[in-house]
C-alpha cells in the first residue's frame, strides 16, 4: 500500500512563479548524519551588544560552505525552546549537519543562520525554573531585542541582503511561538515564518493575524508544523483553522511524533529547502506525512483523517473480514495490512457533513472511530470535512444558549412524542417572551439532525452575539408522524398528520411549556427536504399561525405541475391572505446539483402564475447539510423583526 500523504492547507495565492520545487515529504534516513567528502559551513560564536537588555548577548551564527564575504546573503533566524539557550539546536539538532547535506546535494539556497539566546534578559541561562514568570517574559522582550539590536548588527557584520524577502525566522516549542509572533506580526521585516511545534506563548490567531488580506500580500511562505501526538498541537491547528478559515496560504504539516527534535530536525529540513525560492503553489499540497483527525472522531481516535484536498484515509482493524469497503456515497474498498488492518483513500469529499458506514463482508456498520448521527433510517457514522465558509458555525467565545430535550405526550397522536428546544444566551435570567421558529427535519432523520448535523445552536449563538438575530426559541421537532422515516408512503394522509401533530401537540407543549410569544407575528416555520414538503402543507394552511415559513431543498410534488392539484388550488383561491399573512415565504436550494432543484423551479413557476409573494435563494452544495447550516443561518436573520 502506497503511503498516504499529506495535511497541507493551501488557499489563496503566493506570487506566481512556475518554478516546480521538488523536495521529500519527510527527511530520508540519515539526513542528520556527517557525510565525508562534502563541503561543510562554519560555525562562529558571536557577541553583540543589545540596548533592549543592556548587556553583551551571545549567538551562534552559520555560514554556508563557500562562504564569500563579497556575496550577499539571505539570513534565517532560527530560535530555540523554553529550556534551551543559542546552542539548543546545535546540541539536539545538528542544524550545521543537516544544512552541509542539503548543500551538497543542491537543495539549499545559500543563506546565513543565527541562532540567539531568544531569553532576553541580563542572565539569560537557561537555568533554574525556566518557567519563572520574568523568564518566560523575556522571551516576549527578545521582540525588541531581534529587531533593534541582533539584525541590525547581524547586517553590519556579515554580508547580507536586508530586506523583508530575504529574512526568514523559525524556532521549535517557545521558539515557534516567538517565530510566528514575531514573524507575523512583522511581516514588513520577513517574509517567511516558520512554526516547529509553537508552544502556548503563540497568540491567538486573531491576533497573529488581524489582517489577513494583507498578510497574503506580504508572505512567501508561512510554515506551521507539529507532531500528532504532541500535547501542545492545539496551538498549532487552531493557528491553521483561522488561516484556512481566511483563505491565507499556508503549509500545515503534520507527521508522527511527540515534542521532540525528531519532530524538529524535520521541521528544519523541509522548510529551509523552500526558502529564497519561488514558491510552486501548485506543490505544497504534497508536504506533510500524516493529515488531521477529523472534528466527528470520537476523543484520541487518529482516524478518519482529512487530506489537505480533502480526500480522507479511513483505517479500520478487521483482522478476520474477506472484504472491507467505505461507504461514502461512492464505496471505497479497503487494503489490509499484516497486522489486520484495513486502510483506504476517497476522492476528494465535498465540505461539511457526510453520512457513511464501514461494510464489512457486505454488513453495513458504524466506524468505531467515529460519532454516530441517526441519518439514512437509521445511526451511521458521520465526518466533518472543513469547510473555510463554516465560521458562521464554529465554536466561539460568545454567551451561548442552551439545547433540551423534551418529552410530551400529544393529544394528536396520543404518544409519547420528543422535541429538542433551543434557548437563546440569557432565557433562564430573563423574564423576556421569546418568539418560536418551529424547524423540521428531512427524511430518514429525526428530531436530533437540527441539534447535532445541523449545529443549530452554534449559529444562533453566534448570529445573536453579532446582533444578526433577534433572540428566539427554536423548537426541533420529529416530523415522522404514521411514517417509519424516508419518503416510503408519504402522501396527503401523512401530511395532513403531521399539521395535527404540530397544531395539537408540538405548539401547544411549546406555549405550555417555554416563555414563548403565542401569537402569528412570533410565530415561523421551516423545514429542510421532507420538513420542506411538510412546511409547505402546513404552513400555507395555516398562515394566520406563522408570519414566516422557510423552505429549504424542496419544492411542491413536481408531478403534480396543475393548479387544479388541491395544494394550488387552495393557493390561488387564498392567494390575498397568503401574501397579506406571510411576512416572508423564503425558498432557498442548494443550486443545480441538488435533487430537489427540479421540483423547486416547477412549483416557483406555479407561484409566479398565482402571484404568490417569496423570496429565493440557493447556495452551492447539493442536497446536503452545509447548505441547510447556511439556510437557517440566513433565514433566521430575517425573523421577527
């Protein structure tokens, strides 16, 4: 089996060149050795006097084989961990060694490398408790220190090129930190940054990075690199979510590994081979060896992992199986390995949410690495795919609400019936009424796809921190009434059904229940694919109940084209009162490629000749849940005010 590679998150566009760089995915073996018969750079202790500190400081300084002090140089500041001091690379990583083989084998643009003390204080060995709070401050201090007082006397000493395209800066642990802080945050003094396992002192990447459109323009390389089993990978990854969020190019480079100078010396070896260079865009989806676990793993599990085109490498242990596929809208077989193992490799999967299930010997199973969602009629598995579109869904620092479950027997039905409740940031304080949307399901699903493959409550957190939305309930409930799930029998009776199950069961709980406005004006309906249909039935009969019904991926009965079918005909003979009543009838479709696409612009058709009042609206992606997750995120913009 071909081993896989890769988690590289690359978007945008570095200035153009179609120069094709060719360099390893990892460090071959003894990369890090001496090798006879090569030229070799020289290493000098140098001291400089810092003003910042107000003392002589040390730092060693590499030149390359050949050196010429009638050629100019591009310099690489390279800086160590929390522990360490200007000779931690030189100790644990060889750099001098590793840089000679990279020269002899012509993978190296000359450059200088400095190597300082990055603790800039008085004493700066690293001794003692190297956690100490005035310790760990000079290394934000050495800021000052690199800029004012190491560069300009580094450019002084040796001859080198001084502007931004031709400085570089990396460090391993608190030296990542210091690199990616110091490096982005100075971007009119380097144009490559370099991150090897950054530590805690990294900032926030909102802070990193508070312009990113002009830091696209600026960066010839941004580097960012840990190993999969560091502790501290956190750092490094939300790093990459935000410039993958904002479109910033960007290698993120994942191997196997801990906090080490395995991991290290590696980080050295690849991303000094680009620097200086015209940088292929096109290339750097090949650096990395391993790629990010996806967000729907359960805790610790490495697999399902996402490729930086989004392909992903499932990995499951059936050591007795015959056979062995991934079923992901498209089945995928598997490759078994020696120790029982079966791996296999997608094509490169569409953003956001995907329902699949392992089959082993031909039974279809859920992932054991995997969350289960009840999808399809039943549980499967479930993958995230990152979606750089998606900020409107994650997880912020804003006042969130709450997600309940509710049980209630319905006079309709006369059973026991569930229904989860979201309550906005602040319900259980305030003495406030809130208005309702009443938010449905599709087929084969049921009252939980809103709450968790839909992520209702993260978006009204969020649009209601930003002020986008009015605080509202949101009542998720079961649309399956007289129906095991899916569109098998689902015809008038059914409908019909469940406009009972929501007028005598679901609202009336609600209104019993939640501190909720009761009348037509607080009052919106909606509903994705079937929840669409049901909508649609419901609502339209029902406009003196909801002011606003939102019609996600669906559409009328496409066979049923006549204004004689009694859905139109009730429209055009209630046209006045539907238009009068509804303050927004809001269709949206995830454009060509969804399946309900044909049935939606039969029925808008129909409106149009009755004269029915809507808006429309389509986002990319099919028939699928990032563009439910953007529906309801527009949609409950425009409620209730």
């Amino acid at each position: 089996m071909k081993r896989f590679v890769a988690l590289v998150a690359v978007m945008g566009f570095f200035y153009g060149s179609s120069y094709a760089q060719k360099i390893e995915k990892e460090a071959p073996k003894g990369f890090d050795q001496v090798r006879a018969g090569i030229a070799t750079g020289k290493l000098d202790s140098i001291s400089y006097a810092s003003k910042t500190v107000g003392t002589s400081r040390k730092a060693l300084v590499y030149t390359p084989p050949g050196f010429n002090k009638k050629t100019k140089y591009p310099v690489l500041y390279l800086l160590h961990g929390i522990g360490g001091d200007e000779k931690e690379w030189l100790k644990g990583g060889n750099p001098q060694v590793i840089l000679d083989n990279l020269y002899a084998e012509k993978k190296l643009e000359p450059m200088i490398v400095v190597m300082p003390n990055g603790r800039a204080m008085k004493d700066d060995r690293a001794v003692g408790n190297v956690f100490d709070k005035d310790k760990v401050e000079a290394f934000a201090t050495f800021e000052k220190d690199l800029l004012n007082d190491l560069i300009p006397f580094i450019e002084k000493k040796y001859p080198t090129l001084t502007d931004r395209e031709h400085r570089a800066i990396a460090g391993l642990s608190m030296g990542g930190g210091q690199s990616l802080n110091f490096g982005l945050g100075n971007l009119n003094k380097f144009a490559w940054v370099g991150g090897f396992s950054s530590a805690p002192n990294t900032k926030r990447p909102e802070e990193l990075m508070p312009d990113p459109e002009a830091a696209k323009k600026q960066l010839k390389l941004l580097w960012i690199s840990c190993g999969d089993a560091d502790g501290l990978i956190s750092f490094s990854k939300r790093t990459h979510d935000y410039l993958y969020e904002h479109g910033v190019p960007h290698i993120y480079y994942v191997e196997p590994g801990g906090h080490d100078f395995k991991v290290w010396k590696n980080g050295l070896y690849m991303f000094s081979q680009f620097l200086f260079k015209p940088v292929d865009v096109a290339s750097l989806t090949k650096y990395s060896v391993l790629g990010t676990p996806a967000a729907t793993n359960i805790r610790n599990a490495k697999y399902p992992q996402i490729l930086p085109d989004n392909r992903v490498v499932f990995r499951v242990k059936a050591p007795d199986a015959q056979k062995v596929q991934v079923d992901l809208g498209k089945k995928y077989d598997m490759v078994k390995d020696t120790s029982g193992f079966w791996t296999a490799t997608t094509d490169s999967i569409s953003r956001g949410f995907h329902y699949y299930s392992v089959l082993i010997d031909g039974v279809a199973v859920v992932d054991p690495a995997s969350e289960t969602f009840y999808g399809m009629g039943r549980m499967a598995s479930g993958i995230e795919i990152p979606d750089k579109d998606g900020g409107f869904y994650a997880m912020k620092d804003v006042p969130h609400g709450d997600i309940r479950t509710k049980r209630y027997l319905s006079k309709a039905t006369n059973s026991w019936r569930e229904m989860y409740i979201y309550t906005p940031p602040g319900y259980d304080k305030s003495t406030n009424k809130y208005p309702v949307l009443y938010l449905l399901h599709g087929g084969g699903e049921d009252q939980r796809g809103w709450a968790t493959q839909g992520k209702t409550d993260l978006i009204l957190d969020n649009l209601i921190a930003e002020g986008k939305a009015k605080p509202m309930v949101i009542a998720m409930l079961d649309g399956n009434v007289g129906m095991s799930g899916g569109l098998a029998g689902f015809n008038e009776n059914v409908l019909k059904a469940f406009e009972n199950e929501l007028k005598q069961g679901a609202i009336p709980f609600v209104e019993s229940n939640f501190r909720v406005e009761t009348d037509a004006k607080n009052r919106a309906l909606a509903g994705l694919s079937m929840g669409g249909l049901q909508t649609l039935y419901a609502g339209i009969k029902n406009t003196n109940m909801f002011s606003n019904l939102g019609v996600f991926s669906s559409g009328w009965f496409a066979n049923n084209t006549k204004l004689s079918d009694p859905q139109y005909a009730f429209m055009k003979e209630n046209a006045t009162d539907i238009n009068s009543n509804l303050k927004n009838l809001w269709i949206s479709m995830g454009g060509k490629e969804d399946i309900a696409y044909q049935n939606c612009q039969v029925m808008m058709k129909k409106f149009d000749e009755m004269g029915i009042k809507y808006s429309y609206s389509e986002y990319a992606g099919g028939h699928s849940w990032p563009v439910w997750r953007h529906d309801l995120m527009q949609f409950s913009q425009v409620l209730f005010k």
